[in-house]
C-alpha cells in the first residue's frame, strides 16, 4: 500500500534480530517494493516478546501488530521461539473475547534469507489492515463521550447473569 | 458427628505443630464470612463452614512460606493449592490441608440482586438443606439455595478437595452442567458489541487491585508490573484503556495457571464480571494443551514448556 494514495495506519512489527529483521534487510537490499505502514522494533529474540508488548501496542492506538522470529528449530538461542509460539498462539485466541479483532495481531516466521517472503508477508499483512481500517479506541474520543460513559458507568450494564439470579 | 465437628477435631489434632490454621468466621453480619487465623483451641469456636464461607483460603498460602500452616479448603480451593505447589510456590511439607467435601457456596452478588432491597445489616441467617432464611430488619426472606448459587459451583467437577491430609465430609458425585449460559451467550456477541461491553466496564473500574490481591495465583506481590515505575506497563491515568490494560496482564499472567475460583469477580466492588476473560482464556488453555490448571499434581503449566512439534498449533501460513 504505497503512501501516496491512501492515509497510513500504524502497524508495529516485532522483529527477531537474527531472522526476520535480516530477513527484512534482505528485502531492502533487494530493493523490493513494500508498503511503508510498518514500524519495525527488532528485539534479540521472539522469545523475547512478552504478549503484553502486543496488547499495550494496540491499546496505545497501533492498528495492527506482526510478529516474526526465526523458524521453529532455528532459533539464534535454540528454543526461544518455542515458548514464543506457545504465548502468542495464546494471545491470538485470547483476543476475540476482548472485543479486538484477532486479524489485527499476526505472527509468523520468516528467515534471513527470505526477502521476497519477507514481502509478501508485509503486503499481505498491511492490506488486511487497510482492509480492517484504523483501530477503535477504548477511550472516548470528546467530551459528549466521556460523559456518555460516565452515565453508562453509573447504570452498570453488567454481564447478563449479574443482577437477575438465574446462571 | 457433623462435618464441622469432624473438621474441629482434625484441626485440634494438628494445631499443636502449626503456627496457624486459616479457616473462616461469622463476618460483620450473620450473611458474611471472613477469614479466621486459628492460633489456639479457643479460635475454634468460631470457626464456620457452609455455603457461606466463600473466600478460597489457599489465597493466603505463599505470604506464609516457610511457616508450618493449616488451611481449609474446599474442591476449587484445593486446585489453588495445587497449582501452587506445582509451580513450587509453597512446599508441601509446610501445609497441612483439611479438605472439605463442599456442597457449593453462595455468591452474595446473587442474593443482593434476590432480596427485595439492598439488605445492608442482615440479622440473622437460617441455611436449610436446600434454602436459606435471611431475616432483615424483622422481615424474613427465604431463598433457595440454587437460585443464589455460585456461577463456579454450577459447572463446578472437583466439590472435594484433590489434595489434603484430612479429608472431612462424604465424597459426592458432581454433575456439573457443561457450560454457564452467560459464557455462551457474551462468546456468541459481535466483536463491536464484546468491545462496547468491555469499554463500558472499565469505565467503572477504578484499579482498586482487588482482583489482584484476592487471587491465589498471583504471588508477585510488591512486583507486580502493573504497580511498578519502570517499566511504566500501565500509567496513572483513569483510562479505560489503562484499565484494560490492567485486566490483560492479569490474564496474560494467570495463562494456563488459573484454577477459576472465582475470587477476582467475587472482590470486584464495581462488578465487573471479570470471569467472562478467565474462562475464555482457560477454554482456550484446555483445547490446546488439554492442560486444566490445580487437575493434577507435578503437573508443568504449559507456557513454561513446549513441544518441539506442537500438535495443536497450526504454523502460520503465508
């Protein structure tokens, strides 16, 4: 999605140091084309990702998330990838139930030495979310909304068993 | 002998090697339990059992590593205590358990919302085999027991504990219904109706942390990331956002671990139906790990280990 023709989103990528922001190098210096949406932070390891740096990006307004490390059985350190499957594999399913869509958290595996790969994740990852659109805020946005809340707040809408006795 | 009787002598039998036994007592009003330190045999007197002694004691346990205590607890609680001990969070050797068969208990939220009127002092309180008599300011209500029920002794299947050195009470046959139709009901919403409901609740929620401090799992005490400087994970700020955020480290951290007791939702002063998330997030935690958090013993919590090729975890396909 080149910047030119529609408004940029913000996509924050995690980026293992070893794989796929070597990956993303490659990418460059093979000088293929690629949307410009994304913020890469390259972090030692996916192992190194807490899930909660996935959620504090999106409640900070980020409107999409990707994630990617080395492959699974070639990680810099052996195994930190394992464990980061397992906690992000976590986070995505967790999603639904918060009301987020999921598909604005990805992760996926690509290796330094796969640019074109590389590419096509970023394209396919930044056209979804072009798709999806910015994110929705959890704060209110004026002060007719903030009062809005307060009211709502007061009333205490509540979860459906809370306040009539049958579960 | 009654179960209590049976429970007191148990305790009487221990409580010489012990520094205490945490059990429950008659709160502020006869409707209301607190928790009870035994130090001598005459606390005993005081000590309560019955649908009315709600709070999971295992809670407790780690602020009392490396003493020899007691514990009451009930089926759920007892899974509390496992997870503990599985996670090494307490030793074994240090806890003396009295389990109890446990026929439910209540949830107070659900006998506020019974009673005509906020009852505020409740004087008196009759629990029958299957009612419960409240009398308030001279007018007496009479509830039924499954009416006022705790939403986790519906789907509840361990009502005796799984681990103890006393096991106090007659062994039941659970029949827990398999699923709470308020679950079913908010996973069946829209994405955009989930986010409305959750915006609106953490609009109330004023980070009181008592989700946090009546939760057995979380042991982190003065270094819980949510109240630390630096890193600033959630800031001051009274933001739904922030509060959101708050929830999801809890979430986040109990992944796995949880043993749905309940205590998060029963200490939220502002009602927010926290167990909606943790139920979610244990669902998930079973249909891919089939893991089920204080199950088993010298069990690991699945996000503390992998498997090389994971059966239930697709590869993300590009």
């Amino acid at each position: 999605m080149p910047a030119q023709d529609v408004r940029e989103l913000r996509i924050v990528g995690f980026l293992c140091n070893w794989c796929s922001y070597g990956g993303a190098d490659t990418a460059g210096v093979g000088r293929f084309t690629q949307p410009t949406d994304l913020r890469i932070i390259r972090v030692p390891c996916s192992g190194r990702i807490d899930p909660l740096f996935i959620v504090r990006a999106l409640m900070n307004g980020a409107d999409g998330v990707l994630v990617s490390g080395c492959h699974p059985r070639d990680c810099h350190y052996a195994e930190g990838n394992f464990y980061a499957r397992r906690r992000l594999e976590m986070l995505k399913r967790f999603l639904p139930i918060t009301g987020i869509d999921e598909r604005r958290f990805e992760y996926t595996w690509v290796s330094a030495s796969e640019g074109q790969r590389w590419q096509h994740v970023v394209t396919e990852f930044t056209r979804r979310i072009h798709e999806l659109g910015p994110a929705p805020s959890f704060n209110p946005k004026s002060d007719v909304d903030w009062n809005a809340l307060a009211v709502q707040a007061s009333q205490g809408q509540g979860c459906p068993c809370h306040g009539s006795i049958q579960a | 002998m009654s179960q209590l009787d049976d429970l007191k002598t148990a305790i009487k039998s221990r409580l010489g090697d012990l520094e205490c036994v945490i059990g429950w007592e008659q709160g502020y009003d006869p409707l209301h339990a607190t928790p009870l330190f035994i130090r001598s045999e005459a606390d005993l007197d005081r000590l309560i059992i019955g649908p009315l002694a709600v709070h999971n004691l295992a809670t407790y346990l780690t602020g009392w590593k490396g003493k020899k205590v007691g514990v009451v607890v009930k089926g759920c609680d007892s899974k509390s205590v496992i997870e503990l001990l599985n996670e090494k969070l307490i030793n074994r050797d240090d806890v003396v358990i009295f389990g109890l068969c446990c026929d439910g208990v209540v949830s107070q939220r659900k006998i506020r919302a019974a009673l005509p009127a906020d009852p505020g002092f409740v004087e008196s309180v009759e629990i029958g085999a299957d009612s419960l008599k409240v009398t308030v300011a001279g007018q007496a209500a009479t509830l039924r027991l499954d009416d006022v029920r705790a939403d986790k002794c519906r789907v509840c299947d361990t009502p005796d504990a799984l681990v103890s050195d006393f096991l106090i009470g007659k062994a039941h046959t659970p029949a827990p219904a398999p699923s709470l139709k308020c679950q079913d009901e908010f996973e069946a919403k829209s994405d955009a109706e989930k986010f409305a409901f959750w915006q609106e609740t953490m609009g109330r929620c004023i980070r009181c942390y008592a989700c946090r401090n009546a939760c057995p799992m979380c042991v982190c005490r003065d270094y819980c990331i949510a109240t630390s400087r630096d890193p600033l994970w959630v800031s001051q700020e009274n933001l739904p956002s922030e509060n959101m955020m708050f929830q999801m480290i809890h979430v986040s951290h109990l992944a796995g671990r949880c043993t749905e007791c309940g205590e998060c939702e029963r200490a939220c002063p502002v009602d927010i139906p926290l167990m909606l998330l943790r139920r979610y997030m244990n669902k998930q935690v079973r249909d891919v790990f089939q893991h089920e958090a204080g199950k088993a013993l010298d069990q690991t919590p699945p996000l503390l280990t992998f498997k090389v090729e994971e059966e239930r975890i697709n590869e993300r396909g590009w």
